[in-house]
C-alpha cells in the first residue's frame, strides 16, 4: 500500500497502458494471498487491516515521514476503485 501510496503522490502522469500494468500486477497480488479482487476489496477490513499491519515499521525504511495510515489508505482505496474493472 505505501508503495501504491508513493506513486500515486509523486506527480507522474498514468496513462491507461500503466493503469492496466497496475490492476494486472494488484490482481496477481491478491490471488497470490488468496484473495478474489474487484473493485471494492480495498475496502474491505481484513484487506485494510493486513495493509494496516506493520505500516508503522516502514519508517525506518524510508526517507522522511510516514504518511498517516488512514490517509494513505484512502487515497489508495480511491485509486483502485478507479481502475479498469
């Protein structure tokens, strides 16, 4: 999700070429976890809660702040809903 996060935030134009590489790559992901995605899985709690599950120790991973959880989720759960389903 952070990663998703970053993108998202920085000011790199997606075009619909990278919004079908980005659900196909989500997609993968999530049945990897075995998971059925569509549109609304990121809203889902166990989704959120699994994303939510160790957020805070990326801090030492990154440069500068963490973005708020519910913030970042938000902007994320945005963006997928928005994908090509």
């Amino acid at each position: 999700m952070y990663d998703l996060h970053l993108l998202l935030s920085s000011e790199v134009a997606l075009d619909s070429v990278d919004l079908r590489r980005i659900h196909g790559f989500l997609v993968s992901s999530c049945k990897s976890k075995g998971i059925t995605p569509d549109s609304h899985s990121m809203d889902q709690e166990v989704i959120v809660a699994m994303a939510q599950k160790d957020y805070e120790t990326l801090q030492a991973e990154v440069e500068g702040e963490l973005p708020h959880f519910d913030e970042a989720m938000k902007t994320v759960q945005v963006f997928y809903r928005s994908l090509p389903w």
